[in-house]
C-alpha cells in the first residue's frame, strides 16, 4: 500500500493503522514522489492526497492514468464540494474521502477497491452494444464510444443487470463502492455524461429513467 500525504501526523497514523490491518505500507510526504513509486505499478492500492506540494494529487492521479498504470487510487481531500469529487473521479480515482475521516470507512474503501481490481470480467454484449472490461472500450453497433473510467464502470453495471432498473446507492455501491466516497448526485452527474457520449453515436436512450426506481438500460437495438 502506497500512502501519499504531505501531513506527517496522517502519514504515520494511516502507516501505523493500515499495518496493523495487516499491510505493507510505506508513506511519502510530496506529490513527485509519490508518483515516481505509484508509476512502478508495484502497489496494491494508492491512498493519495490532493493537496500535496510540488504535485498536486490530481496531476499525479492524472499522469498514472496518461501512462497506463491501472493500480486502484483512493483520493484524500479537504474539499466536500460535488464538483471537486466529480472531477477526482473522473480522472481515474476509485474512491474519494472528506477529511476528517473515519479510518474504519476508510478500511473498508481500500479493500473494496482491492476486491474490485480482482480478475477482469467477461465481454458483456447487449444488443448493438458490446463492452470489454479487459481493455475498458465500448462498441455501439460497431462504432467506438469512447468513456471515462467511472462513466464507463456506470454502463457496465446497468449492462451486466439489462432488465433491472438500479437505484442511486446501488450504482453508488456497485461503481464507487459505498461507504460515503461519493453522494447520490454524482451519480446523476455521470448518467448525464453516459448519455451525451451514448448519444453521440445513436444510442441516446439506452440509458432510461424509471421514476422512483433508477436507471436501466432500455433495448440494445
């Protein structure tokens, strides 16, 4: 487990607890750093924070992903507002918690993150739509739609469920994996963002509304 904080006080507590919890931890304090150690693909999972000096969390979140580098990262930050999380998110973090945190939510975000990084799932096929975990691209009707990460992850779980509708907290679990890292209007926030990239290439209402229920995917025609 990489641990990335620019507060000693987080750093040691989050090395000492973690450890404890039985991992191998080891803890750096600046944002240039941390990426040289979480760009060796060589960890687990990534407890990064945002405000970091020399590079912030974003920028090293950011250049992992542009390198390929597919290790879970759990975002820290100060900031609450809904925005600051949609944009972690959508860079490629799989988890984002407000401090101060509860470091038992923290625990368990980690390993969910663990659980969900596992072996990659089979193609999923659904009519004119295609999707493959192992490479994350998506076809409609033989034409690339190019996702984000998350928005892709919000597709494959109405996909794997087509004739389910799912509601706000279980996409919440199923993409964000619960436990507080995300609220429920993010989850409007990238359905709105599915839809638009969907759209462009004729598939705007694959993904529908059930009032009072949730979203599920409507025909793969």
């Amino acid at each position: 487990m990489l641990v990335v904080d620019d507060e000693p006080g987080v750093r040691d507590a989050l090395s000492r607890g973690l450890t404890a919890e039985g991992m191998d931890v080891l803890a750096v304090g600046d944002g240039h750093r941390g990426l040289q150690e979480a760009a060796t693909g060589a960890y687990d999972a990534v407890v990064l924070d945002i405000l970091l000096p020399g590079l912030s969390g974003y920028r090293v979140l950011e250049a992992l992903r542009a390198d390929g580098v597919t290790t879970p990262v759990l975002l820290l930050s100060a900031k609450d507002g809904e925005v600051d999380q949609a944009d972690g998110l959508d860079l490629g973090a799989d988890g984002y918690l407000v401090k101060p945190f509860s470091f038992v939510v923290l625990v368990a975000q980690l390993r969910a993150l663990l659980r969900r990084s596992g072996p990659a799932a089979a193609r999923v096929v659904h009519g004119a739509l295609s999707l493959d975990p192992a490479t994350r691209s998506v076809t409609w009707d033989g034409r690339p739609v190019e996702l984000s990460a998350r928005e892709f992850a919000v597709l494959h779980a109405l996909a794997v469920r087509p004739d389910t509708a799912l509601t706000k907290d279980e996409l919440l679990t199923a993409v964000w994996g619960g436990g507080g890292s995300a609220s429920r209007n993010v989850v409007e926030v990238y359905v709105g963002y599915l839809r638009r990239k969907l759209a462009a290439v004729g598939a705007g209402d694959l993904v529908r509304t059930e009032r009072g229920r949730g979203y599920r995917l409507g025909a793969g025609a």
